[in-house]
C-alpha cells in the first residue's frame, strides 16, 4: 500500500458519515445563487463604466468622478474588494 493509499483510506476512516442528500442540494443552491448575484453585480459594473466612459471630462469632474479613477469608483460603487 502506498502512502497514498494510506493517507486516504485514514482521511476515509476519521471523516464524519455522509451529509444528506438534501444537505448538499442546499450547499449547490447557495453557491448558485452567489454565482448568480456576482455575475448580476459584474453586468451592472460594466454596464455603469460603458455609461460612465463615454461623458466628458468636465461631465465626470461635475459627478465627482475622473478618468484616471473611473475604473476603481466604478469598482467601489458596485462593492467589489480590490483584489477580486
């Protein structure tokens, strides 16, 4: 038997019995619907900075916003953390 072997059939041997079926189906919905918000929150960013980059400079400065930060305030306002 391998080390590998080994390892596994420990893990197997110390691990609790098996969730429940309905366990798991909420465990897929849950990450789901996180999926589902993220790409919904992703989608309203672009669309925000599509709208966003085409004003003019003088437009950005009068809403408080520049060029050079557009992307990160646009980042902000929708609530994503930086390193995402």
């Amino acid at each position: 038997m391998t080390n590998h072997d080994q390892l596994f059939d420990e893990a197997i041997a110390g691990s609790e019995p098996a969730a429940p079926l309905s366990n798991w189906i909420n465990s897929i919905r849950m990450q789901l619907t996180a999926c589902m918000v993220s790409c919904t929150n992703h989608y309203a960013a672009v669309v925000m900075y599509e709208q966003l980059s085409g004003l003019s400079d003088a437009q950005l400065t009068r809403r408080g916003l520049s060029r050079a930060t557009l992307a990160h305030d646009v980042r902000a306002a929708c609530n994503f953390n930086a390193e995402s």
